[in-house]
C-alpha cells in the first residue's frame, strides 16, 4: 500500500507534502501532453503548458490539504481531479494570455481569435475528444467479453448497479465484482 495512489492521496490530506512527489512523478508527463493540447494555437508568452502543470499541481495540493476533495480516494478520482484542474488553468492563461495581447493593441486576426475561444471554452479540443474517444474504444476490446464491455458501457452511461443488474438479470453483488473486475484490469493497463 506504501507504493498506491491511494496511500499517498491519504499522506498528502493529513499535511505531507512529500507525499506529491509520486504523484508528480506519475502523472506530471500526461498533464504537461494535455495542456499542451489546450494550449495550442495560443501564443505562451507568460506561461507555457509546464507552468500550466505547475499552477494546477500547487492548486492541487493545496486543495488536498484543506480538504476541498472529500471523495478523492484512488487514482480514477485523482486523475478526474488533476484533469479538470489542469484544464481550467490553460483555459484561464489562454484568457490571460489574449488580454495581454489585447492591452497591448495588437490586432488579432478572424483564425487567431477562433482558436483563443476554443481554447477558452469549457469544451475540449477535437484532437482531446478524439484521443480520448480512441482510449475509450481501445479499453472497452482489452475487455475482451461482451458482457464486461456492455456493464462498462451502462456504468458511463450514469445507470445505477441495480439498473445494470435488472438489465442483464442477474445480482447487484455480481455488478459490483465485474465492476471490480473492469477497474483491476483498466487500472493493470494505465500502470504499464
């Protein structure tokens, strides 16, 4: 348990913050991938998608540490977590980033401004959706059994254990164990 997220998520909300060097080490590289997607097509004169990472990870942490997180308990929350943060801050220095050029009164052309407002926007990139459209997807097969991708499915979806459980008649204790199932093999997956 010393080596699980779920240990140090634990050490960092009771004061450690030794405790996110692993989990900086861990998830440090996806973070800096994603907001480079947020913030591409914007000019980074303040900040990069490092710096991004970095104001997200002190957010973060400090959150952690007052207890803004109460359902933070494994790696699936955790990454939810850092996702959102991350995402919310390239939006807000991609905002940034086009007051300063206009308080600067430089011009921005039709396709500059476009792309400050998709940045912008609460909404993901094309390239976002589609990389994680194809992550979805490449999960689901390494399911391999029907029956484990439908329950995967409805459970994103937002159905309930006992609706899944009605739907292929069978016990909600037995929904929960495929569940647990699903989780232990995405989770052999995103380790590797």
């Amino acid at each position: 348990m010393a080596g699980s997220v779920t240990h140090w998520l634990l050490e960092l909300q009771s004061g450690n913050r030794e405790a996110i060097r692993p989990i900086w080490e861990r998830y440090y590289a996806r973070l800096v991938s994603l907001a480079k997607a947020r913030l591409s097509g914007t000019p980074r004169r303040a900040a990069d998608e490092e710096d991004v990472v970095l104001m997200a990870f002190d957010s973060f942490c400090r959150g952690a540490e007052q207890g803004k997180f109460p359902d933070l308990h494994d790696r699936n929350c955790l990454w939810s977590v850092l996702v959102l943060i991350t995402a919310r801050k390239a939006a807000n220095q991609a905002t940034f980033e086009a007051r300063q050029k206009r308080s600067h009164h430089l011009t921005n052309t039709k396709a500059e401004l476009a792309a400050l407002e998709a940045i912008a926007s609460n909404d993901p990139t094309p390239e976002f959706s589609a990389q994680a459209a194809e992550e979805y997807r490449r999960l689901l097969l390494e399911l391999g059994d029907e029956t484990l991708q439908s329950i995967a499915v409805w459970k994103m979806e937002g159905y309930t254990n006992d609706e899944i459980a009605a739907k292929i008649n069978c016990s909600t204790r037995t929904i929960e164990r495929k569940l647990e199932l699903i989780r232990s093999q995405w989770m052999l997956r995103l380790c590797d």
